[in-house]
C-alpha cells in the first residue's frame, strides 16, 4: 500500500528526515489503513490536535501493515509519555488496549474500561499471569493493538521484564518498538520485530533501536551519562 495520505504527504516520515523542516502536525498525517479505528472517538481528536501542536511534536518511522500487533514503549521514564501517547491515539482515533486485572471490572467501571481499551486479565491458581495475558490477547478480536511498557515501572532497571516478549509469542504477533526522543520532540516508530526468535535476538534488536535513547527524566539521562545504559544491556 502506499505510504501516504490523500494529499500526498507520507503517513509517517523517513528517519532520516530533517525535523526541523517538519511542521507540527507533518509525519503523522495517517496511520496505515489496516489500524482499527476506536469508533465512538471522533468527538474527541480535537484533544490530540490540541496537544501535538501546542507541544510541536512530530513522528518518524514505519507502522506496520496489520491489524494485530503490540506495541512497546521504551524506554518509559515519566508519566508525560502516557500523555504523549494518548495525543496521538485521540488524533488518529486508533483503538490502542492495555490490561488489567478482571477484579477491577466488578466496581461498576467494567463498560468505561473496555471503552478506553482495557483487557480484563483472569488470574487463576493453574495460569499465572502471562498466560491470562496470552489467553485474553487472543480472544480479544482479530484487530487488537496491544500497548506495554516492558520496564513494568518508570525507575530504573537492571533489565528488560521478558512478560511482553512471552505475551507476544504466545499470541503470535509481531512487536512494533516506540520510543520518544524528548530532545527533538520525536516519536519514533519502528522496526516492528517478529516474536517467533529467541529471546536473545529480539533484546538485540531493542538493544539497537533505543539502547541510546535516555528519555524525558533528568535523573535517567544522568544515569546513562554514568554509563547506565551500557550496564542495562551488558551480558547477563
């Protein structure tokens, strides 16, 4: 398919794009047509139109061409990558699902939950919770796109949490990697790996798209000044 919106203008904009030649808005005219679309969000784009413009952000990369994939963000430092994360979602309207544990459905929220996306997680003495996750990813439809911050937290770690990685491949679907480079005000979108490989080779793939990349939080970049990063991705 073609990589571009009607007028033209790529969906999203090659790496190696200039930002400084971007507007705004530029790079992230239209998501591929095979993302679901959250019916029932139209009403409210005009929040992600707001927040990418007044912020100036822009994004660069590859999406791919499915309708069932996850999504993992790294690295994930401050509570400010949730909202940029949500700007562009509202902007495009794409149907982004998270989950949670199925305790929380029985308060009452259960219909605004699933309504923002979330996955209810059945946790039983016979299946922990990667296998809840595996088994929920899949009955959730055919056009699901999964989000996952594989750190578990926004303090430092030692090393990648390998839940996502196991939840990927139990659902046999491919891994799109997002990070956000604060310096630019970039979101940067792919590669979009496969989940079939070994553990092993798909940390060396994070490893090279955003090993480098510190994040929004002053104390992390000072951690990786200190040589942070290079201790995370050391031989375990």
């Amino acid at each position: 398919m073609s990589a571009q919106d009607d007028s033209g203008k790529p969906w999203v904009y090659p790496l190696d794009t200039d930002p400084e030649t971007l507007e705004p808005l530029d790079g992230i005219n239209r998501f591929p047509k095979e993302i679901p679309i959250k019916p029932g969000f139209r009403p409210f784009r005009f929040i992600g139109v707001w927040g990418m413009k007044l912020m100036g952000w822009r994004a660069l990369g590859t999406l791919p061409e499915r309708e069932k994939f996850m999504v993992i963000l790294i690295p994930h430092t401050s509570s400010m990558d949730f909202l940029i994360a949500v700007w562009i979602f509202l902007l495009f309207r794409v149907d982004m699902r998270y989950m949670i544990k199925a305790e929380v459905f029985k308060f009452g929220f259960g219909r605004f939950l699933r309504w923002t996306g979330a996955i209810p997680i059945v946790r039983t003495a016979a299946h922990g919770h990667v296998e809840a996750a595996i088994v929920a990813f899949r009955n959730a439809g055919d056009r699901v796109i999964l989000g996952i911050a594989p750190e578990g937290t926004r303090a430092p770690t030692p090393k990648l949490k390998k839940g996502f990685y196991y939840i990927a491949k139990g659902a046999d679907v491919p891994i799109l990697l997002v990070t956000m480079h604060y310096d630019k005000k970039i979101v940067q979108f792919g590669p979009t790996i496969r989940s079939d490989r070994s553990w092993e080779e798909v940390e060396a793939d994070i490893e090279a798209f955003a090993g480098h990349v510190a994040g929004r939080d002053r104390g992390y970049l000072d951690r990786v000044e200190k040589g942070w990063v290079q201790q995370r991705w050391s031989k375990r």
